[in-house]
C-alpha cells in the first residue's frame, strides 16, 4: 500500500479501440473513488479511440506499440519497468492475451496480485487449456455473466478465486429519465443532429454500433434493411463506427439500393448523443461476449432488435424490452425490424421497461464499487468500499 492509503490497480489491455472492455475501463477511470484507488492503464497496441477518454479522467495510459497478437522482449521489459515505476498492489488484465501477460508479470513481482479478467467465453479448446493451465499465476478472476462463471469454474484447476460482477453501463444523467425514449435531447439539437446526417426530422432511425467487420454482422443487417418497409419521410439505419470493411459495406448499401438511406457516421467517442436522435437500436453480432452496447441503447430508452449471442439473451427481455433473432438470418432480421417499426405508441413502453431495467439491474457506478471491495480483498485490506 502507497503512502496515503490508496490501492495501486494497474491495468493491461491489448488496446483502446472500441469495443464493450475498453468502455468499461473508460467508465472505471470516471467513476473510481480516487481517495482508495490509484489507477493506470498499459494499452499493448498505441493509438485507440479510447484512450485520449481515459487521460482526460486524469489516469496515465501507457502505449507500447505492438502490433496486435504480438509482444516484443522490448516491450515486455518495457511493461515490467512501468509495473516497477507504478507500484500496483494489483495488476489486472483483461481478455486473454493481456490475462497471460499479467500472470507472467505479477509473478516476477511478489508483492503485486495478479486479477485475470474474463469478459468472454474462451473459444478454443487450446485457450481454454492454457487458461486452467497458467492459472496458479493467477490470485484472481473477474467474470461480468453467470455463462461465463460457469465455464472459468470448469478451467479453475488451482482453485483460485473468481468473482461474479454483473455487467454495467453509464446511464445519462437522471434529469433525462423523464423524457420521452428515442428524444433524449432537447429537440433543436436533436434536430441539429439529424440534419448534419441529411437525417428528415420525422424519419424512423435504427442505429447499430460496433467496428465495421465480420464479426458485427452488418452485411446481414444492410441486407435485413433493404427488406424493412421503407414508411413516412423514410426509415434509416444509421451506423456508428468505422473498421476494415467500410468500403465492402458501403458498397453492399449501393448494391441493394439503400445507400441514401444507410448511414455511415464513423468513429464517435460518444454514442449517446446519437442514440438520442434513434427510435430503436439493432445489434447484428454474429457472435458476442457481453454485448454492452445493447444495455446503452436500453439506457437511452431505445427498443432493441438483436441477434442471440453471447449475454444478449439475459439483456433483453423478449417482448418487454425488445426482441431476439438468429445471428445471420436475414429473413427473421428484417420481419424483427418491421415488426418494431409498425408498433405505434408501444414502441415507446418497450423503450421506457428498457431504461428501467439498466437503472434497476445495470447501473456501472454499482459495478466500479464492487470491482473496489474486490481489489481491497486481493490487497488485503480490510472494510468495505463506501
């Protein structure tokens, strides 16, 4: 423990692009109680979307340079100077190339505890192996699901200790909660918004989020759009993010004549702002871990169309907050989406059980503290976190 009491927590991720595990260590560094947390950030890769968020919370992130998958001797001495400078009394990796690396760090240094953290189910049986295998390195697991508890427990060979803390997100401030789902901001900006994406102010918008690859699904979804009823001043898909397959998908929206009417917006550190101008959300995941951005777009008071992947099931209630489809099926995609657009006045109730349900059961700044008393037990210090 440092001078003054505070826990050192030094954590290591592969980068901060992003994606569900790098938002969440935004929100860590915004809501961490900073009179019993130090906090830090190595980010293997450099660059990352996130990671000028982290340093405008006053956190240190440390960049070193790899390219992905891969960790140089240099870099690796690199991570074990900044863990000498830092101090931590416990290093925390997250996913599983940064949950090896912390367990090979944290035992060159005795004093330090090492925290695995697992955000998704481990794929292969080769990694599954080395998990359980590498895991008296291991002081402690953090998993955010009952699915993914359930298959740690299987590799825990060693018995180590693993903690359940179920998901969170950032909720928009409570003087919102009142307003209507899908207008969370005032209605000039709102209108300001959708006029800079050449959006008609009474357009129904669907909004997806997620980095333009094949794993996001979004091939799928421009196809399921191009079969959803096209009503009023028009429907729109708007589509937030950017990645390796933004010209294939570009040119699949101009394939299926819907390119004026799908919308391509980039990269936005900030969501919610778009989220607000929506009136659903839809994920199109082929596959998932935790699908956070589905709790956001239920904060924002959206109704949500989803494929069934990962958590999302535990996520959404069906028919009371959205609606789940087969991952790929285009068909059923596009009869979701049309079902939800022809709804009328109780598209508003789905998106109003939604934001409910992410301040009842989903609220991070609960998550942030109980990640706390976690620490406070790793480090051996006594009391709960206030």
């Amino acid at each position: 423990m440092e001078t003054g009491g505070r826990i050192g927590v030094l954590h290591v991720i592969s980068g901060l692009g992003l994606g569900g595990a790098e938002r969440m260590l935004v929100w860590s560094a915004r809501y961490h109680d900073r009179n019993l947390i130090r906090m830090g950030v190595v980010s293997l890769m450099s660059g990352g979307e996130l990671a000028d968020e982290i340093r405008r919370e006053d956190v240190e992130v440390y960049e070193l340079g790899q390219a992905r998958g891969r960790l140089s001797p240099s870099s690796f001495t690199r991570l074990m100077n900044i863990t000498k400078e830092f101090g931590p009394q416990v290093i925390q990796g997250h996913m599983y190339h940064s949950n090896l690396l912390v367990r090979i760090a944290g035992g060159l240094r005795r004093q330090t505890r090492v925290l695995s953290t697992r955000h998704i189910d481990l794929a292969t049986p080769a990694r599954r192996f080395i998990n359980g295998a590498t895991g008296f390195l291991n002081d402690g697991t953090l998993v955010f699901s009952q699915k993914v508890l359930d298959e740690e427990r299987k590799e825990n060979l060693f018995r180590r200790s693993i903690r359940l803390v179920q998901y969170g997100v950032e909720i928009p401030d409570r003087q919102d909660a009142d307003r209507e789902p899908g207008e969370a901001l005032e209605d000039e900006r709102r209108g300001e918004l959708r006029e800079d994406l050449n959006i008609p102010p009474d357009a129904f918008v669907w909004t997806a989020v997620g980095r333009l690859s094949r794993q996001k699904g979004f091939a799928c979804l421009i196809d399921a759009f191009s079969e959803v009823e096209n009503l009023g001043e028009g429907s729109f898909l708007l589509i937030v993010g950017d990645g390796e397959d933004r010209g294939m998908l570009e040119d699949r929206a101009r394939e299926k004549g819907v390119d004026q009417r799908v919308i391509f917006s980039g990269f936005r550190p900030d969501t919610m702002p778009l989220l607000g101008i929506s009136d659903a959300f839809v994920l199109s995941s082929l596959w998932e871990g935790g699908p956070l951005v589905i709790l956001e777009a239920m904060a924002a008071g959206l109704p949500v169309v989803s494929t069934r992947v990962g958590d999302a099931a535990s996520m959404v209630v069906e028919g009371v907050t959205g609606t789940l489809v087969v991952p790929g099926d285009v068909r059923q995609l596009a009869e979701a989406m049309n079902q939800v657009q022809s709804m009328g006045p109780d598209i508003r109730e789905w998106g109003l059980r939604g934001r409910r349900r992410v301040e009842e059961h989903y609220d991070f700044r609960r998550v942030q503290r109980e990640m706390e008393t976690y620490y406070q037990e790793l480090a051996g210090v006594s009391g709960p976190v206030q």
